[in-house]
C-alpha cells in the first residue's frame, strides 16, 4: 500500500512523470497490433512477401496485394465516394 500510495503522490507532484507514466502504462497494448500489422506487411508485400513467393513457386500468376486498386478509386469517385 505504501509503493501505490508513494507513485501516486509521485505522479501527482510531476506532470512529466505522468506522461511517462501512461505511456509505459499504456505502450503494451499498442505492441501487439504494431507486431501483427508488421507480419501481414511481409507476408502481403508485392515484391518480396511470403505469399507471393509460395504462389510464385507454384506457378501461380502472383497479385499486387497491397497496390492501390485505381478502377475502385475511379468508381467511388463517380458517386462522390472519393474517400474510399
């Protein structure tokens, strides 16, 4: 009870130690959707991904999975859906 009591007085007194406070405090959560959105990167990657090499192995013509895709750009467009 004393360490609790102790960090918040701490945090209290010191707005930078808060800021490090819950960034420290909130950093683990972040860390797994960064690792996960690293992998599908590699994995998806036109050039060098993971995927396109075991389709490419097998003879199978290999999409560009992550380029832009500019017939959709141009339909949305149309209607005033240029956001999508």
């Amino acid at each position: 009870m004393g360490l609790g009591l102790s960090l918040a007085m701490a945090l209290l007194l010191s707005a930078r130690a808060l800021g490090v406070f819950r960034t420290v405090y909130f950093l683990p959560s972040l860390l797994p959707a960064t690792a996960s959105a690293v992998v599908w990167v590699f994995i998806f990657h036109p050039t060098f991904g993971l995927l396109n090499r075991m389709l490419a192995g097998a003879g199978i013509e290999v999409p560009a999975w992550t380029a832009p895709d500019r017939s959709r750009n141009k339909r949305c467009g149309k209607r005033g859906l240029s956001f999508i």
